[in-house]
C-alpha cells in the first residue's frame, strides 16, 4: 500500500489545518501562486517546498526571510522528513508530519459517486470558515440543476440565464483588473472566502482584489468551460495564466437577483512554465 502523507497544523496561524500532500512537488508560502497558501505575515511569499523521494518527502527552504526549522534546526540544506517531525515556517506556523489516518470502512452504506461539489470537502480545508463552504455546497445540492447551456459566446446576452450572465462579467472584469466591475457584481454585504482569507463588504473584497491584483502582476484569465449551474448558485473553473505559471481555480458563487452573496475561490492546481 502507497503510504500518503499530511501537514497537521500545530500552532500559530495554521493551528488545525490539514493539508494532505498530494503533489510531487510542493511549495509553501504567503503569495497565491504556491500550491499551499499560509496567511501568516512572517512567512515569505515562497518559503520553502517539499518534494517526493523514496516513499516520502524532502523540505528544503527556498532563502525565505524567517527560515525553515525540522524539530527547531535550521533546514540548510534539503532535509529528509520522518513521521511526527515538526515543521516550522517562520516564527509561529508551526506543522506536524504525519501519515494520513485510513479511513474507516463503512459496510452498511453503498459506496457514492463523488459529486463536483465535493472539492469543497477536499480542497477547502480552513477550519476558520469550511462550515460556511460546506453549507453553501447543500444549498448546490439541494436545488434542481439547470439543464447545459450552450458556450457562453454562443448566446446573446438576452439569452443567457443570470449564472451565465454574471460568470461572463466577472472573468471579463477580472482579466482588465477592473476593481470596479467586480465590486458591482457583489451585494454591499457580502462575503469572499479563500485559503488564505475572509472577507466581507465592499471595502474587504475591494482590499483583498487590490491584492490579488499586486500579488500575480500581469496575468490572463479564461474560463475553462468546466461549470455547473444550480436555482442561484454556480460552480465553475477558471484558467489563471502569468508569466510564471498556470493556475486552476474554482469558485462557488451564490447569487441573489444576479450578484453574489457569497463566494468561495481556491487554487486546485498550479503548473510552472518551462523556462527556455
């Protein structure tokens, strides 16, 4: 059996986080780019990756500000980790290396088919706001999908039902890095959920864009055509592009009279360009 391992979050702000280590290749820090984003300001924008080597992971700190520690040393070098080792990245973010626990065998349930919303359950795993996300996912679950529309530029605006609509202005405002568009198509009150944050209000999510938009620079974003549409709720996938690398990212966004009351954004998947 292939042995599958985890961060536990320990203490500081990743206190609780379970990140399961599904990639070959890892890195860790505060910018959006990396493939697990830690909200804690005494980490570097890229701190430091894991890697996988004979059945287990190496850590290797990537000149971060604050350093890398294995059970409080220094990791100069790439490091070797064991099972129950403890990963610090900074001053206070402190991990726990551990095998991820087998689950436990249900026999009276017949096995179910894994749902589009359940990337919620594995990919969102923020103590601080999963609640929130999990439950936004029943209310996807709970109402009638609509039936597959057309691609968005097949249909003329007037066509397109309000899901389509907002999806269409949003990734349009977002590729300009039109601050002001993408607040028009939020309730004043509502909330933005992501790894690394939660905001709510105009002022919070306009902060958070401004960020997002100084973080990635120059960038591309092109929906990928994978989208789901519930009664007032969508699920879709957008293709982030920079000079760097390819980010996948899903959104969950609730609406009401065609504008979101809630969203939910995650990176699943970043690949770096080949440089020449």
């Amino acid at each position: 059996m292939v042995k599958r391992y985890q961060l536990r979050g320990h203490s500081g702000p990743v206190a609780d986080q379970i990140i399961k280590l599904v990639e070959l290749n890892i890195t860790l820090g505060r910018d959006l780019s990396n493939n697990v984003v830690i909200g804690d300001n005494e980490v570097s924008r890229t701190h430091a990756r894991l890697s996988w080597q004979d059945d287990g992971h190496v850590i290797q700190d990537l000149k971060s500000t604050n350093g890398t520690w294995v059970n409080s040393r220094p990791v100069i070098t790439a490091s070797r980790l064991t099972v129950g080792d403890k990963v610090t990245l900074g001053k206070v973010s402190v991990f726990i290396y551990e095998l991820v626990p087998e689950p436990v065998t249900d026999t009276t349930r017949d096995e179910e088919t894994p749902e589009p919303f359940d990337l919620i359950e594995s990919t969102m795993a923020m103590p601080a706001w999963q609640g929130d996300a999990l439950a936004a996912r029943q209310v996807i679950r709970a109402r009638p999908a609509r039936p597959q529309m057309q691609p968005d530029e097949a249909l003329p605006e007037s066509e397109q039902s309000l899901g389509r609509s907002f999806h269409q202005k949003y990734t349009a405002s977002l590729q300009a890095g039109d601050l002001e568009g993408l607040l028009s198509q939020y309730h004043p009150d509502a909330t933005l959920l992501s790894i690394d944050a939660g905001v709510a209000g105009a002022r919070g999510i306009a902060k958070f864009f401004e960020q997002y938009f100084g973080g990635v620079g120059s960038f591309k974003a092109t929906p990928t055509g994978k989208y789901v549409e519930g009664q007032d709720s969508i699920l879709c996938e957008t293709s982030v592009e920079t000079a760097d690398i390819i980010a996948r990212v899903h959104d969950i966004f609730v609406l009401k009279n065609g504008k979101a009351t809630h969203q939910f954004t995650c990176t699943v998947e970043v690949t770096a360009k080949l440089t020449k």
